[in-house]
C-alpha cells in the first residue's frame, strides 16, 4: 500500500484526477470503479476541467458506481445516480450505456446484485477502483462486520451512518437504511485501488485502516491484502498515523522510475 500524505483536501483529488487520467490516456477503455459523497466531488470537478480544456476522452471508458439507495430512483436529488449525473456524467462524453449504477428501485434486489456482478466480469473487470472511507472504516457500504469475502449485496446501514448521511436529505425526508453495495470481495478483485480520505474526521479510521489488524470491524482493512493499493489523505486524515513520517520519507524519495 502506498500512502501520499497530502497538505490539503484540494490537493488529494486533484492528485487523484491525475492519476485516473493517467489511466485513462494510457488504457482509454479503461473500467473505472466510482464513488459518491463530499470527498470525491473536487476530484470530479478536476476531471471536468480536464476533459474540457485538455481534451480528457471518456468516450471509451466504462463505469461502475459502489452503491445505491434501496428505495431512490435516479431522478432522487438523494440518489447517488443522480449525485453521478450533476457531478459527472452531465458534463464528460462517456456514453449513458457504458455507465453502471445500482438500481434502488429493483424489484428483485439479490437477481440484480447477480446480474451486477455479471456486468462487472463481462467489462473484463474493474481497472482502478476509486474508494472512500467512513468514519467506522466501511468502503462502499460495508459496515463493520461485514464479510471480507462478500459479494454485491443489500446491506442494513449502522445508526451511525445514516445519522451522518441526515446532512444529504432535508429535514422532512427519512434517510434510508438500506442500500446495494459492492462487497468487499469484489472490491478487492479491482486491480487497482484509490482510496481518498480527507478531514480529521477521518484519522481513526484511516489509522485502523492502514497499521491496525485486519479484521472486519474495519473492513477497509482487507485493502492491506491487495497488491496494488494507493492511499490518498490530507494533513489531517493522517494524524493519527504512526508512521506518517516514514510515509513522508518513501513518496519523498521515490525512485524516478517509480513516479
């Protein structure tokens, strides 16, 4: 796993819009594995930017989102289909068919989360897996106690979770519980991952996540069992790192070839 410790939140996703178009320009049929929530949003922003001024292609590029709202369909200002199309979608050239995201309104969830699973392998598997990371560790929305080894899936949200999720819906609105959500296991079969954690908020679980145990009280943790790992934070997301000097030190240091 590779830790970049970054001065401010506005410099990891800039950093990370390089490194998904990066991938891009290099592989422009690339299979990319996307997030929603506060965080991401500067980095899709960048990519914006990127495909408007420096001519970015996303025509060939494939989809996939983490997770849905059980009970949201895409034209929910709640929904994170909706989040995708405002933020993204509505303002690059990737075709609506190459675009995945979970249907909330699914009659038949568990035939969905198969057919889902299915999509995924026939794109030829997720290229870059873009993730958060929660406050209690869960990566899409697989809560603590989640399986290591789970599959896509509807998963009950923990109290705490919907509680920090109130801020997205108006007061009037029931935040809902349930969601489809990448399991960890398919995450882990991308074969790359992007993980951006800004916010002090964010510290314990980043700590746990990177130099704690693996175990799936934080199923972020199983990311210390994948090959290729990249690990985007603020100042102060890494500040209850013990290492974080030694992190400073490796990127600072890279060998020209590594960079």
């Amino acid at each position: 796993m590779e830790i970049i410790i970054q001065p401010s939140s506005q410099e990891v996703c800039s950093l990370a819009a390089r490194i998904v178009a990066k991938l891009v320009r290099e592989k422009p049929a690339a299979v990319i594995g996307l997030p929603t929530g506060g965080t991401p949003r500067p980095m899709y922003a960048e990519l914006v930017r990127m495909h408007q001024t420096e001519q970015l292609d996303f025509s060939r590029v494939t989809t996939f989102n983490l997770d849905e709202y059980v009970g949201l369909g895409p034209d929910h200002p709640c929904s994170y289909h909706y989040y995708m199309t405002e933020n993204f979608f509505n303002h690059v050239n990737i075709p609506e068919k190459q675009t995945h995201v979970p249907d909330g309104l699914a009659e038949d969830v568990p035939d969905f989360c198969r057919h889902y699973e299915s999509a995924i392998r026939e794109a030829g598997g997720i290229d870059l897996q873009i993730l958060g990371i929660g406050e209690d560790g869960h990566i899409g929305f697989n809560e603590p106690t989640s399986s290591l080894a789970s599959r896509t899936r509807i998963k009950t949200l923990t109290q705490k979770t919907v509680d920090a999720n109130k801020r997205f819906f108006k007061s009037d609105e029931i935040v809902p519980r349930h969601v489809i959500t990448l399991g960890v296991g398919t995450i882990m079969e991308a074969k790359r991952c992007l993980l951006i954690a800004c916010g002090q908020g964010k510290a314990v679980a980043v700590a746990a996540m990177v130099e704690g145990p693996v175990t799936a009280m934080t199923p972020a943790s199983a990311l210390q069992f994948h090959p290729s790992v990249v690990l985007l934070v603020d100042e102060a997301a890494a500040g209850r790192l013990a290492l974080g000097d030694y992190y400073r030190s490796v990127y600072r240091n890279k060998p020209d070839w590594q960079r």
